[in-house]
C-alpha cells in the first residue's frame, strides 16, 4: 500500500528553528529565548553553517524541497538581511521547487514593512501571523508584546501586499466566555485571511500561567464551555468560506499549509537550528534543543542532530552507524509506531487516513484496530468510507482520548463492546 498520489507534491519540506522572541509569554513552553542583536547575529553564523554541514553530508542530495518553514520563536524578529542570506543559502545549498512555499511565522510588534518586503524580496510568499486574541485585556493576560490596533495593522499591510497569510489564535482562555470568544474570533475572521489556526489553551507544568491556575489566581474554562468555543470556532470559520482540514486548521480551498500538511501525512522533512526534527529515510531525529549546546556542535564541525562533533561533510547516515554515537535522539520508524504516528498525526486531517495504510502498519494489532474503530464509529466519533479512515465531526474535540484508545487497542485488544479488561 502506497501513500495517496495527491500526497507526494507537499514535501520534503525544510524547517528551520529561530529560537528568538521579544519576551516570554506566560504560557508558552517552546524553544525560545530572548537575545540580543549580537546574539542573532551569531545565531545567524551558526544556522548558515549547519545549513553547509549538512548539505555537504549527502544525506539530501537527492532531494528536491517544496516548503521552506521558517518557526520558533519569532523569526520575524531576524533583520531581512539576515532572513535573506538564511533563504539564499538554503537555495545554494539544496534543491528547492520554484514555486515552493516559503512561510514565515511573525508576531505583530516585530513584522516591520521593511522586514517583510524582504521577506518577499528573498521568496517568501506566507506569513503565519500570531495574533492570538483581539481582545486586550486577553492579550495581556498571555503577556503578548502587541495589542489587537496593530495585529489589524499587521493584517492591513500583508493584505495591502496581497501575500498569502494566515492568523493564530486561541481559545478556553481564563475569563473568556463564549460570547467574548465568539466576538474575537469573528474579528479575526474578518481581518480577511487565507488561513486560521486556533489551539486550546493547554499550560505546561512550570509556566507561569500554569502556576496561575494552580495556584488559583486564574480559572481555566470547564471543558463543556471549551468544547462549545471549538464548536463555535468550526461554525464560523465554515461560513466565512474557511474550510476545516485539520483539527485545529481552516482555510479557503487551495490555501491549506503544504507545509504542516507534510508533517501529518508522515512525510519527509529536514529540520535545522536547536530542537528541530528531522524525519528521513525512516529515521527521526532531533537537534540538541539547547541552543549553546547546539552551536557549540555546529562550531565544532557538525553534529547538531546528536550533539556532538561530527567530521564536516560526514552523513547522518554513517554517523549513526557509528557504536559510540551518543544520540540525543534518534529512531527509526517502522511498524506499530507507524501505526501510532497514522493514528495521531494522520487522523488530525478531515480527510483521514486510508484504512490499507493503517491497518499494514499495525500488523497483528489491525484486527483489533478494526474492531476499536468500529466501535468508535457507532458512537459516532470516527467514520469508516471509501476505504479512509476519520474523525467524525463530534471526534474532534476529543481527539487526543481517541488517538489514546486507538493506540491501546493494538496493544491490548478490548472485547467489541468497548468495555476494558
Ligand atoms: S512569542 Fe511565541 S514562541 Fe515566543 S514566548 Fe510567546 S508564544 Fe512562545
């Protein structure tokens, strides 16, 4: 069983890691940190010559790149100059489709117009726009360097500019009802762009919102009020034309992320700078998330994927041959965690998963697998045609419990009815 045709044109794609931001939010456990002018400079140095190390190393030679993603952090913190070189040099490095998507993620307070006509000049062609809210007092609450004037502002311009954009948001903010959710969500909506993200509120241990809420200073809403501001989110965005593909993804037709789309149908990827992954070859793999530990192996000839020196010009593949390889992380993908990675990236997507890919990679557990999902199907939480596999409409909110069931049916089967041992 082969991937679906219309899947082979998103990828491979490219993402690189900008581990930069004006200041922390209180949520927010990513990579980043924030630096100086001098410290992006070095940065800069670093990702340019990880970008040539592993050019050199041959691994992707045979590849020709069709989404470029520049993440974080804030990219849109770096000066165009310094975007352009990142952009040329990944061009002189690789081959890379002309029409190839080019996306940066931008906050507000740093996508000056001179930073985001170089952008466009260097061949960018999407912004992703991280607005989160259009309601103030939220944004101070998520401790935003921006206030709602100027994310319009922002849209204004990338509309003046006719470039592709998309906004994120997000939703079950602490104090915000659905009404107030409803109001913010219909003013992004009509900030007029291609595509929306919305995340749920989700608060990792040691952030300090989630110490907020722990500690009760600030309440969370329950998860039938949640559960309505997705609904909501889904209603909306379908009758402004914005289709939902992916869980947490709507966009007009056409305008769907190549790039994350790449990601959940398990395809081919590079990832550069600290903490970025990689998925080649059936390998996955890591970069040292530290970002001094990352460009101390990048001074010392490469190796950012294992954290530690490599010969310049080695592979990834003969370094991983090696006995005495202390690996950050790194495995190969095949089988039950294939199964598991159609499971829980695959079936994010509205359209689904074909049950034949499924079902080979599970193996002995399909039968299992076929009897869980029909299961979940009469409670009207997964639907089986045309031989795809997908989450209801009523599934999505709940994803996360069914991915879980899912995966634990093929390894611990449970009798038809549902019920566990
Ligand atoms: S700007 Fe984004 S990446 Fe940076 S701290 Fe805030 S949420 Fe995290």
């Amino acid at each position: 069983m082969t991937d679906p045709a219309h899947w082979r044109d998103l990828g491979p794609g490219i993402y690189l890691h900008i581990p930069f931001c004006r200041r922390r939010c209180g949520y927010c456990d990513f990579a980043s940190t924030t630096g100086d002018a001098a410290a992006r400079n070095a940065f800069v140095a670093d990702l340019l010559a990880e970008i040539r190390l592993v050019a050199a190393g041959g691994d992707f030679a045979d590849e020709t790149f069709r989404t470029i993603f520049l993440g974080g952090g804030t990219p849109s913190l770096l000066e165009g100059d310094q975007m352009n070189r990142i952009l040329g040099a990944l061009r002189d490095s690789f081959a890379v489709t002309p029409d190839a998507e080019v996306t940066m993620e931008a906050n507000p307070e740093s996508l000056e117009p001179e930073r985001l006509d170089a952008f466009l000049r260097g061949g960018g062609n999407r912004v992703s726009l991280g607005i989160q809210s259009l309601d103030d007092a939220a944004l101070r609450l998520l401790d935003r360097a921006h206030d709602a004037a100027l994310a319009r502002h922002r849209a204004g311009e990338l509309k003046e500019r006719r470039v592709s954009f998309s906004v994120d948001l997000i939703y079950g903010l602490p104090g915000l009802d659905t009404t107030a959710w409803g109001t913010a969500l219909d003013g992004a909506i009509e900030l007029g762009a291609d595509h929306l993200s919305a995340y749920l509120l989700t608060l990792e241990p040691g952030t300090p919102m989630h110490v907020a809420v722990a500690t009760g200073e600030l309440t969370l809403p329950g998860e039938e009020e949640a559960r309505a501001q997705y609904e909501l989110l889904v209603d909306r965005t379908s009758a402004a034309g914005l289709s939902c593909y992916e869980i947490s993804n709507f966009a007009r037709p056409g305008l769907e992320s190549r790039h994350n789309q790449n990601y959940w149908v398990r395809g081919e990827y590079l990832g550069l700078g600290p903490s970025a992954h990689s998925h080649h070859g059936g390998w996955r793999w890591a970069n040292e998330p530290d970002p001094g530990a990352w460009s101390r192996a990048v001074q010392a000839g490469g190796g950012a994927s294992w954290g530690m020196p490599r010969e310049a010009g080695g592979s990834y593949r003969e370094m991983s041959e090696a006995a005495d390889c202390p690996i950050l992380f790194r495995e190969r993908v095949s089988g039950r965690e294939a199964a598991a990675e159609w499971i829980f990236l695959g079936l994010r997507r509205t359209e689904g998963v074909p049950w034949d890919l499924l079902a080979t990679a599970a193996g002995d557990g399909a039968a299992a697998l076929e009897r869980r999902t029909g299961f979940l199907a009469e409670q009207g939480l997964l639907e089986r045609q045309d031989g795809w596999l997908r989450l209801a409409r009523a599934g999505r909110f709940v994803s996360d419990a069914i991915f879980a069931d899912l995966m634990a049916a093929m390894e611990d089967p449970v009798p038809v009815d549902g019920t566990r041992r």
